[in-house]
C-alpha cells in the first residue's frame, strides 16, 4: 500500500492559481462560532508558528503581514477526488484518505515503473511538477504506510514484513489514536510506539 499526504493541499492549489503568492505568508479561514480559525497554512506561514485551528486574530498578533483568505470547506474533497482521478494511471485503486491524502493499492504495480523506488519518484516528481508539496510511503499495510508517511521519512519504503521495526520510533500520534489518548500516554511516558 502507498500513502501520499499533502501538508499545504489548499494553500499549493491557491497557489497554483495565484502565483504572486510564492513569497507570502497566507492561510484560509473559515468563520466559527462567531470567530475565523485557521483551516489550511502554507510552509512560509507555518515555519513563522500558524498552524491549522489557530484563531486568525492570534495569528495576526504573531505575524502581522500574514494574508488570510476564505475556506472553501468542499474545496479539499473535490480537489482529492480529481487528484485521485488523475492518479488511476498508477493504479486501478485509489482512495482518498481524510481531507489531505490519498491512498493506493500498489500490488501489481510498481514492476511498470522498476519498482517501489521509481514508483515513488515518478508520483513525487509528478506533483512536485504540479506545486504541490508532498510525501508519501510505501508498506505491507495502509497504517503502516500512513504512520512512516506522516511521521518517519519521506519516501520511504518498509521492506516486506519489517513494520514493526519501522514503527517503533515514531510517535504515539502516528497511530491515529484520539487526542485525548496520545495526551493520556504522553502523561504515562509513553511518547513512542517503542515504549508500548
């Protein structure tokens, strides 16, 4: 199984179709409970400390310049479901996973490109073209790939039955257990699946 995720998926598409904002910090907010909270961030915005749920008068305060612009909520599934469209060239099965992710049924497909490794690199050369920032991971099973993908190392490919080794330095989170779980085992000193 392969998972690509999409850190900055709304903020590349707006990109994509307003390329002045290359240099800029910008985010897209949408109105909650009488307040606009941050709902997508791009990398410049993110590395000066906004980050997604973040209410945007908070984030003004921290950075002053930071250009805000309306949420679409429907926006992200649309665009996945194009984006997994698109990418039937790589395999017949494609899913889309939670608002920023695809994932793919790899068997009998990587040979077509030389493997899991070429795979790989022509998806991530593919978007890379499209301005779109990603990462992706290849495993026997789709949590192993989701957990490597959005916490171990881009690219990377967990070699036939070696899950558990590649799990076991990553964090609690990288389970997709609920919030209030990870903050429990946090508290117990259980930071890392290693440690379970």
């Amino acid at each position: 199984m392969a998972v690509i995720w999409f850190p900055h998926l709304m903020t590349d598409w707006m990109l994509r179709r307003q390329p002045e904002l290359k240099d800029v910090a910008y985010a897209l907010a949408l109105h909650e409970r009488g307040r606009r909270v941050i709902k997508a961030v791009n990398s410049i915005a993110q590395q000066k400390g906004v980050y997604i749920e973040m209410v945007v008068a908070d984030c003004k305060a921290i950075v002053p310049e930071l250009e805000i612009f309306d949420y679409d909520p429907e926006q992200p599934k649309k665009l996945l479901s194009a984006l997994a469209e698109w990418c039937l060239r790589y395999t017949p099965s494609v899913s889309i996973d939670a608002m920023d992710g695809l994932i793919f049924n790899t068997s009998g497909c990587t040979h077509l490109w030389g493997g899991e490794q070429g795979y790989l690199k022509d998806i991530h050369k593919r978007f890379k073209e499209f301005g779109y920032t990603m990462r992706c991971s290849i495993a026997d099973t789709t949590g192993c790939a989701w957990a490597i993908c959005h916490y171990g190392q881009n690219g990377t490919i967990v070699p036939d039955n070696k899950q558990p080794e590649a799990l076991m330095n990553l964090p609690s989170s990288s389970l997709r257990l609920e919030p209030n779980t990870v903050e429990k085992l946090n508290k117990l000193g259980l930071k890392i699946i290693g440690q379970f």
